[in-house]
C-alpha cells in the first residue's frame, strides 16, 4: 500500500529510504532513542537492519534509551550482537537480561517518570538520533505515534536527528488516540492542567521540526506483543483478595487503578469483571486485556496509560474495534502518565509486583537476591511514593516452596515500609495503614507468608525483638541467611 | 497583658480558661493532634499541665500527632511519664528517642508531606482533640499559626474539638505570614496553583468552626528552639565541595533549594553567604538562621517554608526584623512546602543528610545499624524523589573514624540508588548523574569514602563482582559484616 499516503507533508516524501540506509545513520558511540514501551510502538526494521550490518563484522556499540521494555526485533535483535553499551530504563528480554548480568552491558534502572526529564536536564548526555515508529506524519512535521507513547515526544525534541518508521500494520484509525504534552522545564513549569483520566490537554502528534526527519522507513512487522499466561489460582486468590480489601476500604466507588505490567496485574483487573464495581477508570502505564474485557462490559469508562501492551490476542481484538477502544482511551506520554503529581491529585490505587518482601513491609521488585537484575523498577516507584493507597502483590513463595517471598529483610529496596500500605499474596492481605514496624510484623506474617515459612519467620523476629530491640529489630548477622541457604541448600527451609 | 485582644470573635472569650482546665479534656485513649514542626509553634501550658496530672498518678496515654519534631513542653515532658502510645510523623529528643527504640512507644515513620492526607484518608484514626499554638483568633474562628505551620491546619479540619493556646510570646507581626491552603481530596484535588516560591494562594489564617473552639488558655513560654553546633571544618568541607558542584551544573542561576534540617544543613546555606549567587530562592521545610544571613545581605529574594526554625540568638533576630523577614517568608502547610507536585514543578535542589551511604548510592537517613531510630525519614523522601536534583551529605567517617558512613550495604534503606543523584561528604562530591550502579562504585569509593576505607570497599566490590557478579554485585554473608564488626570490636577496620 505504500506509505506516501501517510506523508501529509510532500517535502518529506524525498526522505523516504530503505531500513539499510537508514540504519548507516547510526554510528558508533551514539545516544540512540527509540519509541516503544513494552512491546508496542518500537521501530523494527532500522534495528533489525542495523543487527543484521553489525552481525556481518561492522563495530557499532550504542547507547539505547527507550520508554521501557521494546519488542524482539530492537533490544533482543541488537543484544545478541552485543551492539548496546548502555540501556535505559528498563527492559525485558532473555538476551538483554544476560547481557545485563554478565557485565556486558550498563544499565540504568530509572524511575520511568523521570527519564525524559532526566534527558532533557542532561542527566543522560546528548541524544544523536532517535527512531519513531509511526501511523503517520503530519503536515507541519508532526508525528503520530503508534501503540505506545512512551518518552518518543522528548526523545524527539532532544535528538539531533529523526528517522520515522511508517508502519503499516498500524492502522490510521490510531490518530487521534494519543495526547501529547511536554511539560516546559523549571522554573516556567506549570501544573499538569488534567483532573480527570480522560481529559485531554495536548497535541494528537509529537511535534517535530521536519528538518530534523532525516529518513522515513517504511515497515510492515507488527508488534511482537506477548501472550498473557492463563490466570492461575494463585494469582486469581491474590486478585480476590485485594478486590475484597478494595470494597471494604472504598465501597462501590473506587478511585482510578493503575496497574502493573504482567500476569498478576492483569488477573486482578480480570477479577473486576466478576466484581460488581461499576464506572471504574485507570491511570495506568499499560493497557492490558482484561481493561478490554472491562470495557467492553461497560465496566471501565476511561482508561489513560502510555502505551497498549496487550497480548497477540488482545491487540487484533482492539484493531478489530479500534473506533469504540479510541473513545475510552488516551495514551500519553510517560513523563505524564507516570507523573507524581498526577498520581497524587487523582488518588490512584498502585497495584505492582514485588519479588519479595520483608517483615517491616518493605519490597525488592528488581534484583533476585539483590543482584541478578530482572526487570527493573518501572513506573512502580512512581506510582508506590505518591498514590493515594499503595498495594504490592506478589505469591507467598516461588519455587515449589523452595523461595519464600516473604523475608526477614529484603536483599534489595525498591520501595520502602514508608509507602507500601498493603502487602497481598495468595495467603491473604496485609493491611498496614498506620501501623508502627513491630504492628506489621505479626500482620505480614499471619496473613501474608506461606504457612511452611512463618515460624521461621516468627523466630527471627522474637529473637531481633529480645537480642537487639530497638524500633526496627533487626539481626545483622542473619538478614540474609535466608537467600545464603537457599544458594548452598537449594530451599530457604532449615 | 491577656489575650482577650488577640481573640477577635468576641464570643469565645467565654472559653478562656486556664491550661490545667483545658488539659483535663485530653482523655486516655485519645488521639491528639498537636500543632508544631520542629520547635517551633507547638503548644506549650497544655501540655505541661498534663504531664504534671499524669505524674501526679492519672493514667492518661494518648496518640500524638503532630508536623514533625516538637519542643521539650510537649515531646519530652509527655515521653517523660510514658504518656505517649503512639506518635507520629518525626521526633527529636533524648527521652522520646528512648521510649521508642525501647518499645515504650510505636512510632510511624511517614513522608511529611502525606501525613495530612493521610488522616484525612482514616488510615491513622479519628483525631479528638488538637492543641494549637496561635498568634490569635480571628473573628470567623479562624486561626493563625505562630512560628509553623505544619499539620495543624488539617487537624483542625479533622479533630473533633480543638483547644488553642494564645501565645503572648509571639508577636502579632507574625499574622501574615502564614499562607493556608488544604487541597481537597479526590477525585475533586486540583493542581495546586503555585508557580513561584513566594506565590501566595490561600487565607493568613487556618479555618475553624468556632464551634469547635472548647478552650482557649494563655500561654507565654517561648519556642525552645535549639542551638547550632558551631561550623566545623568538616561541615565547610561539604558545602564548599556542594557549592562548587552546583556552580558547575547550574551556572549562576540555581533553582530554588531545599536544604534539611541541622547542623550540615545550615552550614551549606552559611557557604552560600559567601558565594557569588545572587537572588537565590528556598523551597523548603525549615527556615534555619543561614537563610536569615542571606537575606540580611541581600541574596536570598524568596523562601518558603513550613516552619522557622532557627536558633535562640536566630529567633531573636527574627523577632527584632520581623517585619522585614516576613515580606521574604512564607509558611504554608507542610503537605504544600513538602508536596511531590511541587518539588517536582520547580526543579528543587534537595539536599539532605544520610547516616550512611553504600558504594552504589544507596541511603540509610534513620536507622542506626538498621535498627535504632534517629529521628525519622522526615521531608527527606517528599524530596529526595521529586526533586530536580537530589543531594546527600554525610561526613565520611564518625566516631572518630571507627565508623565508615560508606558500606557495601546500607542498613536501613530509606532513599534508593534510583533517585540519589550527589552524594557529598568532606572527602568530595560523587556525580552519580547517568552512572550505571558499577559505574557509580568508583566514583563514590574514590571521591566520598574515607581514605582509610578506600580499599576494604574496593576488596568487597571486586570479591563481589568477581564472585557473584550480576547487576548489583553483592556478597550476602558479608553485606552487614562492617556493622557487625563494629558491634564484635568498636571498629568498622579490619
């Protein structure tokens, strides 16, 4: 179909190229910026061409910023050919993952929010050139963003150069769906004028000078979104609880939800189909599938996130009904959609996953035994410090019983016993709100830990409580024997 | 010369009364809000007068709420008798400080800034009565606040009665100053619409129901603030390292400064006395008596705050200028002066004190060995993670060098690598801005740590990332081992 008919601005059609031409504009040494968040929105071909150049002997190493996690086709395909030397912030990936863990690669794992404007303050060094996937662009420059919004409005403002990839699987029908808004920098920012998830206060396009659009890439490779695992009774127990917890806290009306990324998140926002809450709205990061079931039972009325992250499935659903989705959804950009200001003003009920956490209610998100990077923190930070009611989920233990996710101290702090007010796992939910470190305890223990672990657990604290005291009892000596057992022993059990 | 001219609704002259009186409406079991934030502000006879019914024999123990810390009349002559089931958000003091790492106390260890909210939410109970310092009554029952502000006017909202104590020994001059304003609660909060630090939004006087009103008693005890040690070389060491720093990034423009409570804090601002910037700004908590020098010459334009807090000599400095001073000070609630929307909208620069930093720039601000409280976590998190740019200082060394406030794992983690981005000691200044966590590792051994610490911290990092390696290379048997050591021997060396 060509992709001149996306080209509103006839000037530009002369920057049309092939991915292979495109992609020599990325030297070695570069800052490279890319759209994309999770796998929806990132460009395809450029990466793929500029892996293949590298794969036959060609020396390119880049720094890659991103919104978040990207698709196969950009963080695995430049991974493998150990052509990235510093990712930010965040990602996911079995290749990018090792690279992270064997050194290979450096890797900042930054509060989402706050990566555009750490750019921008130049925090992050100078941007050379970013690619943009695209529905579209506009006349005066603009650039329609495709599945996600991520931190592209920034990335564009602040690289040298823009190479736009028009992908054709994106359908046009996405105009109109995303709201983009920069904040102006300190001191002449001003308040987030948005009160309600659905008000929209920006442009439908990422303004872009259009001498700055330096190749324009035409591409037809979708999304390589991921399947969501089926809900199982442990997560669909975790969702049950906390939509009890939610119903004896707020009653019918719940404040707008923002919901991590993956299978528990979404199990919770599924077990809000059965529930009999109505008129619920999300200020999220991403949309996944059950936000889709939700509206199209009418449940969820508006939802703003940054980006669509739906599973194969979900997403040909939301194109197959893409004009009813458009009317409930705004994507917006991270810096927004992650906003701590935001997330204060509207109240959000934070709902993220832990790795594991601790007696005093504290979490690990991010590093397995506090070294092997997973992930990475995320919008959760964002969210946990400034929502209004901050929720970690995660299952009692991993495993088969070998791990208990409930520690006596975590081997890495994500987010603090100062802003998690609810723990929940299969066993049940933690209420912690205005409770001292020594009233959470027997909470946590009791209604969070896996039966197996919590007389072991009660023992390490009786004995903190008697050996040292103090207003966090803690056994230096013993914090971590748990994690050290485990790696000697293969289970965290005596 | 009687308060019956600073109350100014002619009816509730009927309930002047004297502290005893007053005090007997404070049952046990109550929940108490008090007024104050630092020594400053907070109520004085009342609280006195209970304590001496409670050493007379009554069993009387209530919740104490208040902004933050308070004067020795209230915290000190409460925790005295054991009065004190509950308190909350901050405290400072040797008996109090005792009563809580003994278990004589709970203690909640909030962000400063949520605390307000917080109760609004009910997740820290129903307040019956609040005790409030005030300049005096004006005619529609509102109140004005004397030295802070803090909490006080949400707890006015929220009490279910409020006894005020008219202090004479606060100057009428003081009306004016103060700037109210309670955002309202979602779903209906809206942006808080300050721009600049000076920006005035709301009423000199914090609203209350005459009708609440149960109690009025004279008072002229005055604010038992507390005196600056005096600058010491290392302190000059630091600010002089920071001042530096700031020049290097910002030019001669600096954003508006937030600076934490103390010694280390003001002699950052005492640097600045002598520094060529000019119309510098505050955004802050604490006005402390650097911030007065400033203004005396001419160079800090604007400061906001929530509370004065400067020394004895300071406060009579105040007194004698005040009129002067307060066209350059506002005092606003501590859930505006602290808000994340606001750090984030002005680009603060936060600079804050840690009790110990670990070699990839995490902070421990409260927790001595993990375990003990110092003081609480206080506005250094409403801060830290919001700001423009987020500074720690610590010394490199304490008790004369037998501990290292640079481990391989911090204790307690109140602030993450994910959002500290300068760590200052007298040693020098770690940019840590765009630093993977292994890139951060040098930086900080080499420019903060002690020279006497310098290589064990490298042995540990390099056994770390040679043996475990990953992301963030730790040893979990070894994480505490300096903080045991010191325990075993008196010493963190070998």
């Amino acid at each position: 179909m060509g992709i001149e008919n996306r080209i509103f601005n006839k000037d530009l059609l002369s920057k049309i190229t092939t991915a292979d031409e495109a992609a020599k504009l990325i030297k070695d040494g570069m800052i490279v910026g890319a759209s994309g968040f999770t796998p929806c929105g990132y460009p395809k071909c450029v990466p793929l061409a500029l892996a293949k150049r590298i794969k036959e002997g060609e020396k390119i190493r880049i720094g890659l910023y991103t919104g978040a996690s990207v698709g196969v086709e950009l963080d695995e395909a430049l991974a493998e050919v150990n052509a990235i030397s510093k990712r930010l912030p965040y990602q996911t990936g079995k290749i990018i993952n090792k690279r992270i863990n064997d050194g290979d690669m450096l890797y900042l794992d930054i509060h989402l929010s706050q990566s555009a404007q750490q750019l921008r303050y130049g925090f992050l060094g100078k941007m050379d050139v970013c690619i943009v996937e695209a529905v579209c662009i506009m006349e005066n420059g603009g650039i329609v963003p495709s599945t996600s919004v991520g931190n592209t409005p920034t990335f564009i403002q602040e690289a040298d150069k823009v190479i736009v990839e028009i992908n054709t699987s994106q359908p046009m029908e996405l105009v109109g769906m995303s709201d983009i808004f920069i904040p102006a920098d300190p001191p002449v920012r001003h308040p987030i004028p948005i009160t309600d998830v659905s008000q929209r206060i920006g442009t439908p396009y990422m303004p872009c000078d259009p001498r700055k659009i330096v190749a324009i890439v035409e591409c037809d490779i979708t999304d390589k979104t991921r399947p969501l695992g089926a809900l199982d009774e442990e997560s669909k127990a975790m969702a049950s609880h906390l939509i009890d917890f939610l119903k004896s806290v707020y009653g019918n009306k719940l404040p707008p939800l923002q919901s991590g990324v993956g299978d528990v998140a979404n199990a919770v926002m599924a077990g809000l189909v059965h529930s009999d809450f109505e008129n619920l709205k999300c200020w999220t990061e991403v949309i996944q599938d059950s936000m889709l079931d939700l509206i199209d039972i009418g449940k969820l009325t508006a939802v703003s996130g940054t980006s669509l992250s739906p599973s194969p499935d979900g997403l040909k659903r939301f194109y197959d009904k893409i004009k009813e989705y458009r009317n409930k959804i705004v994507l917006r950009p991270q810096e927004i959609s992650n906003n701590a200001e935001m997330a204060r003003r509207l109240g959000v009920v934070a709902m993220n996953t832990a790795l594991e956490v601790d007696i005093y209610g504290n979490s690990n998100s991010t590093h397995m035994f506090g070294t092997r990077m997973v992930n990475g923190i995320g919008g959760s930070g964002d969210f946990s410090r400034n929502a209004g009611l901050t929720v970690m989920l995660t299952p009692s233990v991993a495993k088969r019983g070998a791990i208990s996710r409930v520690v006596p101290h975590v081997a890495h702090y994500d987010h603090t016993e100062h802003e998690i007010h609810v723990i929940v796992t299969e066993q049940g939910v933690a209420d912690l709100r205005g409770l001292d470190p020594k009233e959470k305890v027997p909470v946590i223990i009791e209604k969070c830990a896996h039966p197996d672990y919590r007389d072991m657990l009660w023992d390490y604290y009786n004995r903190a409580k008697k050996e040292v005291g103090g207003h966090i009892p803690m056994l230096l000596d013993e914090a971590y024997s748990w994690h050290v057992r485990f790696n000697e022993t293969g289970t965290m059990k005596m």
